[in-house]
C-alpha cells in the first residue's frame, strides 16, 4: 500500500463515513481509524468495512500523548484526517474542560505527533482539520461566512473549536506544517447519534415523545448532508491548497420550527399517519444559553477551485435520512440504550 493515512473519530457519525469513503475508494490506502470510542464512537457503523484489507481500527486517545507517539510509530501515517472531537453544545457548557481536553490538546498532541515523525521532509504529507462553522459567531438575517470571516465563538464548543483551528494553523505557519482546514454546517444523515436534533426527532415521533425546539424555533442553519461532507473531505485532502482553509455548506438554510416540521411531515407519509400527528408533539422549551440566532455558510469557494457541491437537496437528503433510521430501528434502539457499547467487547476482546 503506497499511503497510510490516519482518521481520528472514525467511528463517530462523520468519521465513519469518511473512513468508508476512503476504504472503498482507495484500496491502495491503508486506513488506520483511530477512536476512542466515547458515547459517540459506535464501531457497528463500520462493519461493512471491518474485514476490508486497506482498514485497521486502533483505540486510543488523542488526550493522551505517550499514545499518540505510540500510535504514529507504530503506524507511520502519511497524512491525519482530524476529525475527533466533543461536538455538542449542551454538553459543553455543562463540561467545558473536557472540550478543551479534547478538542484543544487533543489536536495539539496530533500536530506535535506528526511534526515529530515527519521531521522537515513534508513530501506527500498532509493534516487535514475538519471544524465547524460555529467559530465564526452568529449571523443576523442576512450575510454569510466565508473563510475570510473573523472568529467570534459564543459557546465552550465553538471556543475550542476555534482555538484548535488556531493551533493548526500557528503549526503550518511556524513549522511549515502541510495542512488544510474545512468548516462545515450542520450535518445530518445516516448513523447520526439522537442527541442531536434531526435523528432525536425520528426517534422521539416513532416513540409518540415530545419533541423538543429552543426557544421560539427561528433558529436558523444550514444543513449538509454527511455524505455529501465526505465526498468534500476526500475532494480537499487531495486537492486543496496547502495552509488554505475551505467552507462545506449544503446551500440549505432552515429555520429549526421549519425543519422540524418537514420532518414531521415526511414521518408522517412515511408511517402511514394522518397529516398533522406528527407535528402535535412539538415542544417550546427553555432556550440554551448563548445560543446564535443564524449560520449560514458561503461555500463557492470550494466549488470554484475544487469543484465540489451538495448532490442533494435537504428535501432530498432528509427523506434519505429518514429512510435509513426506519430501517435500521434496532441500531437507533441500541445507541439509545447504550448496547451498542457491548460491540467493542464482543469483536475486539476487553476493553
């Protein structure tokens, strides 16, 4: 195999689909995912590739740097797809430290990993952060972030988001690190973890529960569809501009009452109920603390240098998603319950 590149967070919601892409794309990769397999780490996203010749799975934990070491000696990756981290907002502002933990030394006991076992011989090496566009702030009615816009983040997850955005770049600009960023909206689709809105939505109208909207439900952002996301990591890991940075939008604004209400809508055809049901277990609750009123990302950069766009509408993609959690009930039961834990034991041995 002529490259060996690492993924961190492969088994997280976006990670997976990234390492699937890049198992079943390029098999003269080796893929290593590296994962810590917190709640969100779910290695039964993977078992279409688990057996596959190019893919390794390693537990470890970007927090802890002797592993780190470890892990980059052992393997000797050509390139870091970074994409472990703590994402959510409501759990970052009841736990700060460990997104900072996470999301800040994590990333820098990476940098400082690579730096050291590539040395000065940067030929064919690459460090890919994958971040969020929470770090560029709030927007009002109307504007959009481009990568020219000036950090601004509201929330401990956006505040260590963007300060891990910051390490990576200090690293390329001090030590010639080769590296690359994306920011991307909100994601959505296929193996999403029910903490987050869309897939806690599907799951809380199959059980008839209420679902739960911030605030007065205007809160607006754009959705990409995480297939679509990977197809954008692979077209910038291997096409973009070292040091540059590009935004992954899916040109789908929708207000959360909006959203949730198509949702609704389609759950509602889809299972064979009458109109409207669905939309009764709508919610107001308490809204969060610092939460911003609108993001929208400007993504024609990535489609003016690199070509790449979203293949679906949010239409399009959330009936795909949807479709999805209907037929695979049991996996959405077991991240639920948290069974889907006993995986790791049952095929890896003891944790």
């Amino acid at each position: 195999m002529n490259k060996t590149i690492l993924i961190t967070g492969g088994a997280g919601f976006i990670g997976s689909h990234v390492v699937r892409t890049f198992v079943n794309k390029y098999p003269d990769y080796h893929i290593v995912n590296l994962d810590a397999l917190t709640y969100a780490g779910n290695l039964e996203n993977l078992r279409d590739v688990e057996n596959a010749a190019n893919y390794t799975f390693c537990k470890a934990d970007i927090r802890d740097m002797d592993s780190m070491q470890q892990v980059f000696s052992e393997f000797k990756p050509d390139a870091v797809i970074h994409l472990a981290a703590e994402s959510h907002v409501d759990r970052s502002i009841t736990d700060p430290m460990a997104f900072v933990n996470t999301n800040v030394i994590g990333t820098v006991n990476l940098l400082n990993a690579a730096k050291e076992l590539w040395g000065a011989d940067f030929a064919g090496k690459r460090f890919h952060h994958v971040s969020t566009d929470e770090v560029f702030g709030a927007l009002g009615d109307t504007g959009f972030f481009t990568e020219e816009t000036k950090y601004d983040p509201h929330s401990p997850y956006s505040a260590s988001k963007a300060a891990s955005d910051h390490f990576v770049r200090a690293y390329h600009d001090t030590y010639g690190l080769p590296i690359v960023l994306t920011n991307c909206s909100n994601n959505y689709g296929p193996n999403h973890f029910p903490e987050k809105l869309i897939p806690l939505c599907i799951l809380n109208i199959l059980n008839n529960k209420p679902l739960p909207i911030y605030g007065d439900g205007k809160y607006t952002r754009d959705w990409l569809f995480v297939i679509d996301h990977a197809r954008a990591i692979d077209t910038v890991f291997h096409e973009g501009v070292n040091g540059q940075s590009y935004n992954v939008g899916g040109f789908n604004e929708w207000k959360n009452i909006d959203l949730v209400r198509e949702l609704c809508k389609q759950m509602d055809e889809k299972l064979g109920r009458e109109a409207g049901t669905s939309e009764q277990l709508i919610q107001f609750v308490k809204d969060r603390p610092g939460h911003d009123l609108r993001y929208a990302i400007d993504a024609s950069k990535i489609k003016a240098e690199l070509g790449w766009e979203p293949s679906v509408t949010f239409e399009q993609g959330l009936s795909k998603t949807i479709d999805w959690f209907l037929n695979n009930q049991e996996w959405l039961e077991q991240v639920s319950s948290g069974d889907y834990r006993k995986y790791y034991a049952n095929h890896y041995g003891a944790v």
